[in-house]
C-alpha cells in the first residue's frame, strides 16, 4: 500500500514544532515515508477576528499549498493523510475537497470553525478551551454535526497548551497517542 503524508501548518506554527514534527514522526515509522510539508507565509499581520484578512489568507495560503503540492499524482496513493494545525485544517479540508480526495484522512489540531464548511471525512481534532481562535462551543458543535471526533482539553490555548508544562507534556503525549491510533486505523 503507497501512502503520503501533508502537513499544512498554520501562520506562526511551522512544522517543527511539537503537534506536527511528533506527527510526523509517528506518521513515517507508520510507513508513511512520503511526507511534504507545506511552506507558506502570509505577512498582514494579525487577522484574528478579522473576516476579510481571514479571507485574504486563507486564499494566499491556498494558492501557496497548490503550488507546492501541484507535482503530486495523488491517484498513486492508496492511503492520503492530512495533518493541518490551525488555517492549515481549512486549506486541507477544502484542498481535498477541491480535488476530489475523498479517501484522504484528516488530523485537525485546533481547527477553525471555516474548516467544516468542507465537511473532511475520517478526521479526528484537538482543541482547547483557551483557544482566542475558536469558540470551542461552537467547535464542538461542528464537530458533533460532522460526526468528527473531537477531544477538548481544558485551559489550554491555541498550541493546546496551559501554564503548566508537565500538564502539557502529559496533554501532548495523549494527543500523539490518539494520532497514532488514527493512524494506525484503530481510532
């Protein structure tokens, strides 16, 4: 079985640091030797709370991501795996909606509540209650109506995690613990 790995990162959370690069990690000795993460960079400054950069990002990133994925012949892979933190969950979940990945999975580490407007299927996400990106009310919501399994981890911010570092050492072993059982298909 051929299978790929794409990380999507979000805007100030690359791809080395600990939610994708232990992914990552997990993914490659679960075979997933392909891997490509996704480089973007958009400078407007902030755009939380702001519709129209919010908006403008997304598609700036969204272009960027083509790009970089456009030399992928995605029918070679029998087994598609998005992992995305934070805008990166909306440009996977509306790229393989684009083109029509319908066997892709998706790992949604703090998603935005715009990722659900590309409804993913066989996704799993992580978010917490601190989060100043989402509404985790409404997250939950979405996850729910999408019937996307969703863990919620208290007090913890939009890197998912708090003030306490054991505590985050303990939430980020249970969250790469939870990658590697979706990964592995038994989540």
């Amino acid at each position: 079985m051929s299978k790929i790995a794409v990380y999507f990162p979000g805007i100030g959370y690359h791809c080395d640091k600990p939610l994708l690069y232990y992914s990552r990690d997990i993914a490659c000795k679960l075979g997933y030797q392909n891997y490509r993460n996704v480089s973007y960079t958009y400078k407007a400054g902030n755009i939380r709370g702001n519709a129209e950069k919010m908006k403008e990002a997304y598609e700036t990133l969204f272009l960027q991501a083509e790009a970089e994925l456009a030399d992928i012949v995605w029918s070679e892979y029998d087994d598609v795996l998005f992992i995305s933190k934070s805008i990166g969950t909306i440009i996977a979940a509306s790229f393989a909606d684009k083109y029509g990945l319908k066997h892709a999975r998706h790992i949604l580490y703090t998603p935005l509540a715009q990722t659900y407007h590309f409804a993913p299927k066989h996704a799993i996400s992580f978010i917490g209650t601190a989060d100043p990106w989402s509404d985790t009310a409404e997250i939950i919501r979405l996850s729910n109506a999408n019937q996307i399994p969703l863990t919620v981890y208290d007090e913890c911010n939009h890197s998912l995690e708090c003030n306490d570092t054991l505590k985050n050492i303990e939430n980020l072993k249970d969250i790469m613990q939870r990658t590697m059982d979706f990964c592995k298909g038994t989540l």
